[in-house]
C-alpha cells in the first residue's frame, strides 16, 4: 500500500519524527492515569461507597448519581465533540484545543481532593466536568493521528498510543495501590489524594505532547464566529456523508462495539466481586494482567493490522470478544464442570484469571483499530471533525451500554445480562462487513483532490 497522494497545495502524508510519534503517544500514557484512577479503579467506588455511601439501600442511590454524572459528561461530548473539531479544522487549532481540555481535565481532578463525605453535588460537578474535558481531549488528540504517517503506518502509530497507555495506567495505578491503599472511609485522608495525584500524573507526563507535537494544518480565512464555522461545516459534512458512506457505516458498528467495551470497562470488576467472588489479591493481580494484555494487544494488532487490512483486523478482535464474553459469563459452570470431571479443586477466580488474558488482548486491539480505520477515512483537513464523530459515536455507545446492562441486570441478574455484551459486538462484526476499507481511503483522496488549499492560506 502506497502513501495517500497529496490533494493540489498539500504535502503529501509522510511519516512523522520517531520524536513526534513518541510525544503523541505520551498523552495516551498521561491520560490513563485519570480514566483508572477516577472513573474505573478507586474514586468510582470512593464516591459510591464513602461520598455518597449507602443509605439503607444498597448503595442504589450512591451508584444512580455516578452513573448519571457520567452520562451527562458523556452526552455533552456528542453535542459538542462534532462542532469542536469543525473549528479546530478549520482554524488549524488542534493543538491550542487539547491543551484548554487538558487544563480543564487537570485542574477539576485536582480539585476532587476537597470532595469529602457528604459533599455530593460538588464532587457531581468536579466528576462531569472532568471526565468531559478528558473525553474531548480523547478525541482531539486522535485528530493528530492522519499526520503522523501514511496509511501503511496508521496501525502501528495507534497501536503504539494504545500500548504506550496501558503502561501509563500500570505505573499510575501501581502507585496508588501501594501508597494511597484502599478506597475506605478509614483511609479516607490518604485515598483523597488520588484526585490530585492523577492531576499532577497527567500534568507532567504529557508535557513532551506539546513540545513535540506539531500543528501542520493551514488556518482559513478569519471572518466568522467559532459558532458559524462550527455549524457550516458540521451541516456540510453530513450532506457530504453519502461521498464517505464507508465511515459511517463504520461509526454505526463503532456504536454497538463500544457499547459493549463500555460495559465492560464499568462493570468487569463488579462481576469479579459479585459473581466470581474473588478477594483483593486476585483482584490486583486481575488488574494487572488485563494492563498487560492490553498493551500487547494494541501493539501487536498495530503491527499486524498494516499487513491484513485494518477492517479484517477489527473484525478478528470483535471476534475475539465475544469469546471473551462467553468464556467471562461460562466461568462458574467451567470451573464446576471442571472440578467435577477432572478431580480438580480450582475456584473460578483462577480460572477468571485467565479469562482476564483474553479480554485484555480485546479491548486494547479493538480500540486501536477502530482509531486508525477512522484515521485512514479522514481527509486530513477534516480529520479533527471526522475524530468529533469518533468520539461522538463512543460516548452515545457509552451512555447507551451502561444503562442498557443496568436496566437489564435488574431483571435477570448480572451474570446473564453480560451476554448483552456478545450481542452487541455481533451486531457490529455484521455491520462493519458493509464496510469497504479501500473505497473508504479513495473517498478520502477524492475528498481532497477537489477541495484543494488555496493559495497557500486557504
């Protein structure tokens, strides 16, 4: 597979610094420090459990609040995510756009410090406006990718990103499991600060991002408000959504597959707890495993996805979870089975363990395919907008999931109801097979063949 030609007035897309590629990659490394700390591993159950705590009703209320304060982050970057990267396209200001989400993501974590018991509604607050400029800066730092290489390079580079992130989060959550101990209300003074540890984490490990990392977009003509700009062009690219039918036909399977990932993300270690049954050992050992797992998925799918096709790629590690959810759901039966038949005396928590490798592999490899096939269908002048989408498509997945397996969970139980979750990634296996990754990158060509820089100023 050859480079993607340059439309008239641009250059064509080579391979950027191994310098550059690194500093990208570092703001998946930072990052992941606020997404296991605060949403998946300890101020999620901080909040629940001491914050919030139960009120004689098992914790419902503690888990309905945190459940909607992700929604509401979640639902304010499907509105806005499209419209941010219309003007971020369109000024070349992809740059200028992360660093204000990765301010807004630091400095609100840090603040999570002063949310003590009972202080509710500010640590609410603290947690939407958070969790909101770190799912932005998701999406605008996944801009940056189409720059970075060629087509044949986009697995690699993505993969690279993802792999780099979950090593990221090993060390940040490493730190917090052996010197801020556990999410209690008796170690409350030291597990409080975790909020500002994540801070300082991402604040410091992102910084070769910003020196590192170039703006290679051409500024257009000023004259209209961020407000026009951002309507103009969002209406246009969805009257121009026929010319990439291959990318939005990939966002709607993008949707049913993150649903499931999401799920999975918020409810994997409730599972453990309640229906595998394991203790806090088996639990680290768990959250290391699946760290590990998924940064050899992103990495090594990266590399392979450059030699199969990205789409097949997606595909293989869609298959691979509904593996992983059968085998997650079967655990209890197959230990049992195996126990029974083979004189064994193995507790379904081992064998959790190794289902662990499994979904670990899946969840790092999915991700960063479905960042490239998008990074691989964006013109690169429309690359903020189209990524707007991206994140669109993951964040309404993400509200959509959670509560459906809520809502599920209390009518047939959460072991059963994890089947939901091989449901939806079979739904998107069938509709990503409409999907043609050739004519998706020719329409992407096409696109900027006739919409070429003009005059050098645009």
């Amino acid at each position: 597979m050859s480079a993607v030609p340059a439309a008239a007035g641009d250059t064509p897309r080579q391979r950027a610094s191994r310098k550059e590629i690194f500093g990208w990659a570092m703001f998946d490394f930072a990052n992941q420090a606020f997404t296991l700390l605060i949403i998946t591993v300890v101020f999620g159950e901080l909040f629940t459990t001491v914050i919030v705590g139960d009120r004689d009703d098992g914790y419902r209320l503690a888990n309905l609040l945190w459940s909607l304060a992700l929604a509401v982050s979640y639902l304010m970057v499907v509105i806005t995510g499209p419209l941010c990267g219309a003007v971020m396209d369109y000024h070349a200001a992809k740059k200028r756009f992360l660093f204000v989400s990765y301010l807004a993501t630091v400095g609100a974590t840090a603040m999570l410090y002063f949310v003590e018991p009972g202080y509710v509604v500010l640590g609410l607050l603290l947690i939407v406006v958070s969790n909101y400029a770190y799912s932005m800066g998701e999406s605008f730092i996944a801009a940056f990718l189409p720059d970075l290489g060629p087509p044949e390079d986009m697995g690699k580079i993505s993969g690279f990103g993802w792999s780099l992130g979950y090593v990221g989060g090993l060390f940040a959550a490493g730190f917090t499991l052996l010197v801020l101990g556990e999410a209690t209300a008796d170690n409350f003074e030291r597990i409080r600060w975790v909020g500002p540890f994540a801070a300082g984490f991402f604040l410091v490990t992102a910084i070769p991002t910003f020196l590192w990392v170039k703006e290679r977009g051409t500024p257009q003509p000023p004259g209209k408000s961020y407000h026009q700009i951002a309507w103009e062009r969002v209406a246009t690219t969805l009257h121009e959504l026929r010319h990439f039918r291959d990318l939005g036909i990939f966002l709607v399977s993008l949707l049913f597959s993150m649903a499931g990932v999401y799920i999975i993300i918020a409810f994997a270690f409730i599972y453990g707890a309640q229906v595998i049954g394991w203790d806090e050992s088996i639990r680290n050992i768990m959250f290391i495993i699946v760290q590990i797992t998924a940064a050899a998925g992103a990495l090594g799918f990266g590399f392979i996805q450059d030699r199969i096709g990205t789409k097949f790629t997606y595909l293989l590690t869609l298959t691979l979870w509904v593996a992983a959810i059968f085998a997650i759901w079967a655990t209890p039966e197959v230990t049992a089975f195996l126990n029974e038949s083979l004189g064994l005396d193995w507790e379904a928590q081992h064998l959790f363990l190794v289902v662990g490798c499994l979904a670990g592999l899946s969840l790092g490899s999915s991700q960063s395919a479905s960042r490239a096939l998008v990074g691989l269908f964006s013109p690169t002048r429309k690359a903020a907008e189209f990524f707007g989408f991206w994140g669109l498509a993951n964040k309404l997945a993400g509200v959509f999931g959670i509560i459906g397996l809520g809502l599920l969970q209390t009518v047939v139980g959460l072991q059963a109801s994890i089947l939901l979750c091989a449901a939806l990634f079979i739904v998107a296996i069938l509709i990503c097979l409409a999907v043609n990754q050739a004519r998706g990158q020719q329409a992407a060509r096409d696109w900027e063949t006739r919409n070429p820089i003009q005059g050098g100023t645009g």
